[in-house]
C-alpha cells in the first residue's frame, strides 16, 4: 500500500496552471467560475468537491466526470451568486453531477479538448450535418476561438502549428495541411471568416482523387502544439514576409486545374 498522500485541489491547479492551462479552461472544466479557482488557488476554499475532476485533468488532459452542486441538509441545491446585474443576488444552479459520455448524442454540435503536455490542446468537434443548423455557426465559432487563441500564444522563439483532421458525412477522414496559428487565421478570414468552407477547399486540393462538395464535414479535430522557429521563419519575418505562400503538390496542382474545368451545375448552391 503506497504511502503517499494525494493531491490537494489546490495542488492539482498549480499543476495545470503550470502546463499552461488558464484559470478560465480549468473553470470550464469543472462547469465552475474562475472566481472559484482562484479561492481554491490562493487557499480560500480547500476545493475537496472538485479534487477527483481536478485528478482527472491533470492525469488525463481532459474531464468526463463533472462535480456535482452542493446541496442542503434537505437534499435542496445550494443557491449560488448570481452573476453581475442580475435582479436576485443569488440563483439556484443547474446540477452538473454525473458522468458525460462522449459518443454522439442526436446529433447536436459537441466539443471537447484534451489539454496536451506544452501547452498543446486538441479539440474535437461533432457537427451535424444541417448546413442551417444553429450546431453549424457553433462549429465555426469554435474553430475561430480555437486558431485565434492559439495564434495569441506564441513567444520569440517559438511558433503555434495548428492541424487540422476533417471527418465528412460519408465517414471518410482526410488531414488538412498544417499551418502556423498566425497563417492559419489570416487565411480563413480571407475566406470569409468560414473556418469549414476553408478547410473543405484546403482538403479538396490535398485529395486529387475525391470530390469533397457533396458531402459535409460532420466532425473536425483541431490539434494545437508548439514547435521551434526555423531559421527560414525569421528570415522572412525580417523582410516582412510573415506570411508565406504554400507551393501545391503535383497531386493539388492536378485536383485545382480538374476543378477549375469542371463545368458548374446551375440552379444548385454551394454547400457549408
């Protein structure tokens, strides 16, 4: 029988904070406010409800068991403060206890991330298949967050790369190509602001040998991690070339020139 003692709650948020995991994704984690883990950061609540999650996180990189409200002696939720300029001080919570499985669920938009070692994170998004689904735009939404906050997290001397996997509605799986945060972001605001109309043209080019327009993206994975400045990098950075122009394979210069001679069909609009 071991002897060693398990970690505080207190203990386990240094932990992550020090894996580069915010305040604000440990709270959402545990479906709490940031203003609780900070009490339990600086010693104002010992945190014991959210031990076990907080375990989970930092063993695994990510939460399937949420800690439940607290309730009163007569089984009642415990009222908790209401937020900022609401008419009652404090509300009753929703309750979160219980355990979240991760298959699809009548398929509304999921989102879920691991928190890698580095500071990386993967995301991994369900999205239904409606193009005018309210799951859509919170897929889009989501994706934006994910590369602009990656996009924000880089140092002097080291870059965010954002990779991207695409599952489309016929089960197939195809890789769009990996990007600097920073490229990333550019681009797709270039395309719109339409992270999945992007990344269906990205792996449209990449796959000379399969026609993605018909079939929509029912699931991404956006995978962040951190990766050395090349020396190729900071030379064209000094010149002011931040960006750098992709050169297509002989397969996406085949698919581009294809799909520029292919007739359009009329009275049929684009899909998302």
């Amino acid at each position: 029988m071991s002897d060693e003692q398990p970690r505080s709650a207190q203990d386990l948020v240094r932990y992550l904070r020090g894996r580069g995991i915010s305040t604000a994704e440990i709270a959402a984690e545990l479906q709490r406010s940031p203003r609780m883990v900070n009490k339990i950061l600086n010693g104002e609540t010992s945190g014991a409800l959210y031990r076990g999650t907080l375990e989970e996180l930092a063993t695994t990189g990510r939460v399937t068991t949420v800690p439940a409200r607290r309730r009163s002696a007569s089984g009642q939720l415990v009222r908790v403060r209401a937020k900022a300029g609401a008419e009652e001080k404090s509300v009753v919570p929703v309750d979160t206890g219980g355990r979240y499985a991760g298959e699809k669920q009548g398929g509304r938009f999921q989102m879920s991330t691991t928190y890698l070692a580095g500071g990386g994170r993967q995301h991994e998004l369900r999205i239904p298949k409606g193009k005018s689904s309210k799951g859509r735009q919170q897929a889009e939404d989501a994706i934006m967050q994910a590369v602009r906050a990656a996009s924000k997290g880089q140092s002097h001397d080291k870059q965010k790369m954002v990779r991207a996997t695409l599952t489309y509605g016929n089960g197939r799986v195809m890789e769009v190509n990996t990007y600097n945060a920073s490229t990333m972001l550019q681009r797709i605001r270039e395309a719109g602001g339409k992270p999945l109309d992007w990344m269906r043209k990205e792996s449209g080019l990449r796959y000379s040998n399969l026609d993605v327009s018909e079939q929509p993206i029912t699931g991404v994975t956006v995978t962040v991690f951190e990766q050395s400045k090349t020396r190729d990098y900071e030379r064209n950075k000094a010149r002011g070339r931040g960006r750098i122009t992709r050169t297509l394979t002989e397969a996406e210069q085949l698919r581009k020139k294809a799909l520029e001679q292919k007739p359009r069909r009329r009275g049929r609009g684009g899909r998302g």
